[in-house]
C-alpha cells in the first residue's frame, strides 16, 4: 500500500517572535495502513498504522546521544512504528487518549481492557473483544520504544568499530510522539483538537518502563510554545514488581537492554532491582526537581510478589515497614490475580485463570475521572505480607541488596491470600488461587501461576488426605448457594468501585450456568 507521509513544517504554528524551535520534536507521521475497526456507542473506529519520525538535539541528558549520527541540521534522528485506534470522528470521543507503551514490542492495551472473560488475551492482539475502550469514547495510541522492536534507534561507532545504538531514545519517542498527538494543532495530527487528557498505560516490562520514565525526567517537555510541560497526566501501571527499566545505556542489539530480568534461575540479575524501589522514593524526586507527578494507579498480582520482589516496591531497600503512599497515588493489589496469560505453555500445574481485567477496567474509568478531577478513586487496597525467610516458593533477595525482606501476601487455612482486591471468584473460591508453579524448571509458569481445585466431595477429600472443605462442604445449596454468595461478593466490589455493572452482571451469570461438579446438587 502507498505510504502516506505527513511531512510537519518546522515553522507551522510558530510567531515570528517565537524563540528557537523545540529541542526535539516530531517531525513526520507516515500512515501504512488505514481500517475500519467496527462501530460502537460513539459510532465508527478506525485501525491506522505506520511509522512516527522525529529528532533530538544532541545535547539532551541521554547518555551517548551526543556521539550519535547527525543529520543536516545537526539534529539526532530517530523512527517508530506506531497503531492508533481511535474514533473516525475524533470529535465523538471521550476526550482522553490512552498512549499504551508495547511489550517486547507486543501491543498490550487492547488486551488489558477488552478482554473477555473465558477467552483471556495474551498480548499482541488488536481483536475487538468486548469492546470496552471503544464503548467508552477512549482513542489509543500504541507506540514502538524498544531496540529491535519497532524502533529505529540512533547509533555511533565506538572505539572499537562496534556499532551502538542509544537506547535511552524510547524514552524521547514515547514522550515526543504522546505531546505531539495531544498538542499538536497541526493538519497532520489525526487526533487533534480532541484530546483532553492524556493517560499511559504499561504492563510488566513497560510498567517498568513508565516509572523509569517518570524518575529521569521524561514526562515534562520544554518547547518553543510552553516550558515544562507534562506529557502524561495520569499513569495506569501494571505489574511491574519492583524493578525499573535498565535501558539509560547504548549496546551492540539485536535486543533491547529491557528484555532480561531476574529469576530463580538468575536471581543475581542487576540493573532491574537498583533502585529506588517504591513509587514515594520517584515522586520525591519529582516534587525536589519541582516537577507536577502525574495521578498513578498501579495494580499488583499475588505472582508478583513471589516471582518478582513485588514487596520491595511496599517497603523499599530493607525491611518490612510500607513506606507512604503518595496522595496522587492509589495502589492495589490483586489478590488470587497471576502476572502474565500463558496459553500454550506446558506447566506443572494447572495455570490460574483468574480475570482480573474487569479490575484493569473499572481503575482506568476511575483515574480517567481522578485525572479529570471529578471524583477520587477507591483507596488504597493492600494485602498483608509476612517475611518469605527461605519459603523456595518466593524469590530470594539478590546479594547487592543485603538489607533486603522479601515478603508474600499472608495466607488462610485453604491457601488462598488474604486482603487486597478480592475479585467473586476469590471471595467464593472453587479452589486456591494464584499458587506458585514449579519455579525453576518453567520460569515463566512463576509468572502465570497455578489453580489448585476443592476436592467435590468429602469423600473425594478424604480420599486424596485433603483436609480443606470440599466444595460440597463449603456450598451446601449447591450451585444455588455458590451463585447467590458470588452475586453478594459481586455487588460489594462493586460497591468499593472495583467492579463495573456490566462485568458484575457477567460474573453472575458465568456463575449461575457453571456445570456444578457436585453430584445430586443443581
């Protein structure tokens, strides 16, 4: 398909007695691909792909951009593959754009939003699913950052004729092309004039991503048109443990810094668990530097906290004590929830199926109006932890961070976690929710976790030496029991704001036409 290439005036929209023009912008937006997506509340969606251009002055604080190839103008080029999802008539919109930071180059906003329930998406795809985002007026904007990935980074020869690519680059992509889509008046910005607000959203690896991105500075821009501006006024991270993203450096490729992290298999892994490890240690730093932070909600599983050092993120470099919560932050922890969808992965137990994206959907309406100031969201919703010691279960402190407790979330009798965001399926379990897989011989199932079922019946428990209540035991009324327990679960996280109606409705229904394994009970 012919390219279309929007070519943007380095003078457009600036007065004669303007100062020089901004230190790094963007300069080209070429669309590839142009699609209908479906029609929803709003009416039509659209599906764009292509490639975002820009350039940076050498001079910026990114290490070893100042050795990197210059164009003509002196300037530090860069290009990346973008997707945008958004309404034909941007005007239709809910005036708030959601720029969705990818995964190992894998798209993740659809899948954290419009994922439906018994048909969970991995990330990469762009299905409508429920259609959640769409229904709600959101525009997205997916944008490649990653060397190897989508991005094309600037380069230099070092001295020993390697070639080195700067990867603190996707930092400047992500922030210039996220400013430009929202403030750009030009022609060439599909969704100009529509954007009142700005959101990101990163999962895992790219929740990691944001916070790096936050406490090096890269969420204010300064332009020929408004000095300091914020780029993201509100942050939906997910995931992301307790680490950062080690890619402020410039390496030979073909990957990305930000692939590796640390495992059982590798527990001594640096440059993700340095530090600072809690979101208060990032915003310090912002509010010392006289920088507005964004609003922030982060979401954690109970796999992160025994796969990933998720508690250091709770009590920083060393002990047990939570540090503060800052108030433009709302911090919640999912309890019985895994960190990652592994469809076709063999692990030695069977995975954990929770869904918890109604979750991912009734916090991103709630910052959306936070970030509106309309309304504050849900408290801060935590699960009690207790020290890991030598549990096998729990990932060990690295040796670099000697003063370091690793906690998990505290347990009741059948071994489900306590507090947190207690989604009806962990409220009124059929099982153990989030248990750890056999972690070093399938790293990723650690992520994906396990689902221990109840025994159906006394018997049955009995049997196999099981004292946990079998399901018979625990729902006397059958299925009856089970779905009015579950629809009283559902209606209370609604009422705390974790849970919209419409998936309430869902999650009362999957109840009510589950197969009950109990013999004699309907």
């Amino acid at each position: 398909m012919k390219h279309v290439i929007f070519a943007l005036s380095a003078t457009m929209a600036v007065a004669l007695s303007a100062p020089p023009p901004a230190a790094a912008e963007v300069t080209r937006l070429e669309i590839a691909s142009k699609a209908v997506y479906g029609t929803f509340r709003p009416g039509e969606y659209v599906l764009w792909k292509g490639q975002v251009r820009g350039e940076l002055s050498p001079g910026e604080a990114i290490p070893d951009l100042d050795k990197a190839k210059r164009n003509a103008a002196g300037k530090v080029e860069y290009a990346a593959s973008i997707v945008l999802l958004m309404p034909a008539d941007p005007s239709k919109g809910n005036g708030t754009l959601i720029v969705d930071v990818p995964n190992r180059g894998r798209v993740y906003g659809v899948a954290l939003y419009n994922s439906p329930r018994g048909d969970p998406f991995e990330s990469g795809r762009l299905d409508q699913g429920i259609g959640f985002l769409e229904d709600q007026g959101f525009a997205l904007a997916e944008v490649s950052w990653e060397l190897g990935k989508g991005a094309e980074l600037p380069s230099f020869t070092d001295s020993a004729g390697k070639t080195q690519y700067v990867e603190g680059v996707g930092f400047a992509i992500m922030r210039d092309t996220a400013d430009f889509l929202a403030h750009s008046k030009a022609d060439t910005n599909p969704v100009r004039g529509s954007v009142r607000q700005t959101l990101a959203s990163g999962k895992s690896q790219s929740g990691r991503f944001l916070k790096t991105f936050l406490l090096n500075g890269f969420n204010r821009v300064t332009d020929h048109r408004e000095s300091g501006r914020r780029v993201f006024d509100g942050m939906h991270i997910f995931v992301s443990g307790s680490g950062l993203l080690p890619i402020l450096r410039s390496s030979p490729g073909p990957e990305s810094s930000g692939n590796g992290s640390a495992s059982f298999a590798n527990p001594e892994f640096r440059g993700v668990h340095k530090g600072p490890f809690t979101i208060g240690e990032i915003v310090a730093k912002l509010e010392a530097r006289g920088e507005a932070p964004p609003k922030i909600v982060m979401l954690s599983s109970t796999s992160d906290f025994l796969s990933l050092r998720a508690s250091l993120g709770r009590t920083g470099a060393s002990g047990t004590t939570d540090q503060a919560i800052p108030a433009n932050v709302r911090m919640y922890d999912l309890a019985g929830a895994s960190h990652a969808v592994l469809l076709n992965s063999k692990c030695d137990l069977p995975r954990e199926r929770l869904d918890w994206m109604p979750v991912s959907r009734a916090t991103l309406l709630a910052l959306d109006r936070w970030v509106a100031s309309v309304t504050q969201p849900p408290g801060n919703k935590l699960m009690p932890l207790e020290p890991a010691g030598e549990d096998p279960e729990v990932l060990r402190a690295p040796k670099h961070l000697p003063n370091a407790v690793i906690q998990r979330p505290k347990r009741d009798a059948d071994g489900n976690v306590l507090g947190g965001v207690r989604l009806p399926d962990v409220a009124v379990p059929l099982g153990v929710h989030a248990a750890q897989q056999e972690p070093k011989t399938a790293p990723g199932c650690a992520l994906a976790g396990a689902f221990l079922p109840f025994a159906a019946t006394k018997e049955e428990r009995e049997a196999a030496g099981d004292k946990r209540p079998s399901l018979a035991e625990r729902y006397p009324g059958g299925r009856d029991d089970y779905t009015n327990r579950i629809r009283i679960a559902a209606r209370a996280l609604q009422a705390e704001g974790f849970l919209l109606a419409d998936d309430a409705a869902v999650i009362i229904a999957s109840a009510a036409a589950m197969p009950w394994p109990v013999a004699g009970k309907k």
